[in-house]
C-alpha cells in the first residue's frame, strides 16, 4: 500500500515539471486549460491499460499460474482478514456501525485532510508569496513531491522492520511522521514573512503527513476483518477523506493571501487532533486485544490451540475472531 501511495509524491513531482514545460505553450487556449487537457488526456489512456491488465483479484489474475494464485491466497490465511466475498451480510455492516473504530477512522479522515485540502489548493499560491514567479512555483513543487515519497517509503520501510521483529509500531510511526507536519506549520504561522528559506523548508515539512495517512489506511485492512465489513469501513475512511479536502479550502481567505493565517491554524489544529484521536486509537486496540485473547485463553486449545486454517476464509468478522498478532495496532 505503502509502495502504491508513493505514487502520489512522483505525481506531483512529475506534474511540476509538466506543468513547467506546459507553462511555455503560446496557443489559442490559456496554459491551464493545455494542463487539464494533456494530463487527462493520459489518465484516460492509462485507465484503459488498468482496465485490460490489472486483475481485481489474485484468483482471477491472468499472470499468475494456479500454484501462484494458491500462494497469493495464502498469504491472507495468518491474518484473518478474509478474501473477496461477492454476498454483501448487513449483519456486519450493523456490527461496523456499533464499533468505535468506524468513527475514530472517520475523524482521522477527516482532520489528515483538512490540510491537505488546503495546501495542495494553495500550496503554490504560498511559494508565489515568497517571492517566486508563478512558473518557477510550479517547479518548486518537484521537491515537495520527492519528499512525500521519500517519507511514505522510509515510513513503510521502517515500520515493516519493526514488525519482523514483533513489534507493531503502525500509531507511533503516525505520530513520528505528523511531527514535521506540525513544525512546518508551525513555521508557516510564526517565521517572519522576509525569511523566505525558512519559509519554504516549512512548506515542505508539510509533506511527510502522506505518510501517516497510508499507515491509516493500513490500519483499516489489518483490523478489519469481514469482506462487507471492510469494504464499508474503507468507504467511511474515503468519506472522511473526501470531507477534510472539501473542508479545507475554506479556511484560505483571499484577503489572508499569501500568508493565510486562518488556513495555517487549521492545519495545526488538525493535525494536534490527529495525534489525540491515534493515541486514542492506540489505546482501544490493545485493550480490544487483551480482552480477545483473555476470553479465548479460555476456550479449548487456549491460544496456541486455535485453528487458524478454519476460520482464515471463512470471512468472519472481528467479533468472532482475533487476529494471530498479539497487538494489531
């Protein structure tokens, strides 16, 4: 997921140097209308291409021989998360909605949004602020995106040895990359308007929150189990998504401009909420653990004696169910 989500940071990286080059057309349209038609013009094209070659599951992945599919498949087996399921059970959208996760999930969509919806709408107003012509701001943007990528990678990376060696560290890796986020913020509101580099650094610090966004979204699949149930609990996170980046923009007042103090605080005040709700998160998930392992210690065969093998794809849900990690957080 990690390694997928990198491609966000590339994009923006390599639509700076697009927009660049598509700057200097001189033709009968303005050069933002060229941008709009040319990058569409090559998502359309490249959604044909994921349309004929990308499989929607493992099972029915063409480039994979029947042994192949097999061990795709069993990859899924020790966490108990489930495949593809086509029968929609309402029960466990019921059961979704009566978990705590469903919300705090939701919230983390919400305020890790709100500043992304506004500084990718303003970011390159805010570079023009310090000093930059408009089509030297859209190059600038190429760092910013590197940084992304950099971060969700060393993020994913890091967290993925950690849990070789039995720790599952996915909400402090959060919280340790919301920390740039914040002093970046925190330098965007409080540096003085003449000092432009530390200006711009912060900007740029702003960049890593991609990061602990994809280990939310981590978080859903690993702590979610049941097909309808996950597939639910995804869309409630996109919802929340969706409502931070609309949220966001109207925080960015035109007479505030380039500064825009209001906007700055919002994303401050998002991301400090964002490090309540993982704690919080944290928190819930490892009691929710100890009472699932308490109660099957208690069962027949305890917990080294459960029979992972009959429950793996039976797609059941978290209730009837713990994972084979110790702590899924």
């Amino acid at each position: 997921m990690g390694l997928w989500y990198t491609a966000n940071g590339f994009g923006i990286a390599l639509g700076g140097l697009l927009g660049f080059g598509i700057g200097h057309i001189r033709g009968a349209l303005a050069s933002w209308k060229y941008e709009f038609l040319i990058i569409g013009a090559l998502c359309c094209i490249w959604g044909i291409v994921m349309y004929i070659f990308l499989p929607d599951s493992p099972i029915t992945a063409k480039g994979l021989s029947m042994r192949e599919r097999r061990i795709a498949v069993e990859r899924l087996r020790e966490n108990q998360t489930g495949v593809e399921n086509k029968h929609f059970k309402w029960y466990q959208v019921r059961e979704l909605f009566m978990d705590i996760k469903l919300y705090l999930f939701f919230l983390l969509g919400v305020v890790g949004n709100v500043p992304n919806g506004g500084i990718s709408n303003f970011g390159t107003i805010i570079i023009k602020g310090f000093g930059f012509s408009t089509l030297v701001t859209t190059l600038m943007q190429i760092p910013y995106g590197l940084i992304i990528a950099i971060s969700i990678l060393s993020c994913v990376f890091l967290n993925d040895y950690m849990s070789r060696k039995g720790r599952q560290t996915r909400c402090w890796f959060i919280l340790l990359y919301l920390c740039p986020n914040i002093a970046g913020a925190f330098g965007l509101r409080f540096l003085a308007a003449d000092n432009k580099a530390g200006r711009l650094v912060s900007y740029y610090l702003t960049g890593p929150y991609n990061a602990a966004f994809v280990m939310i979204l981590s978080m859903t699949t690993a702590n979610t189990a049941g097909h309808s149930k996950k597939v639910v609990q995804n869309a409630c996170l996109f919802l929340g998504y969706c409502t931070g980046n609309i949220i966001g923009p109207f925080f960015y007042k035109t007479e505030q401009a380039p500064e825009y103090p209001l906007g700055i605080w919002s994303m401050i005040v998002s991301h400090l909420i964002e490090v309540v709700l993982v704690l919080v998160l944290r928190f819930h998930l490892a009691r929710e653990n100890k009472r699932r392992d308490k109660i099957q210690s208690q069962m027949e065969g305890g917990l080294e004696g459960r029979d992972l093998d009959a429950t793996a794809f039976s797609d059941m849900t978290g209730e009837y169910i713990a994972s084979a990690d110790d702590e899924l957080c």
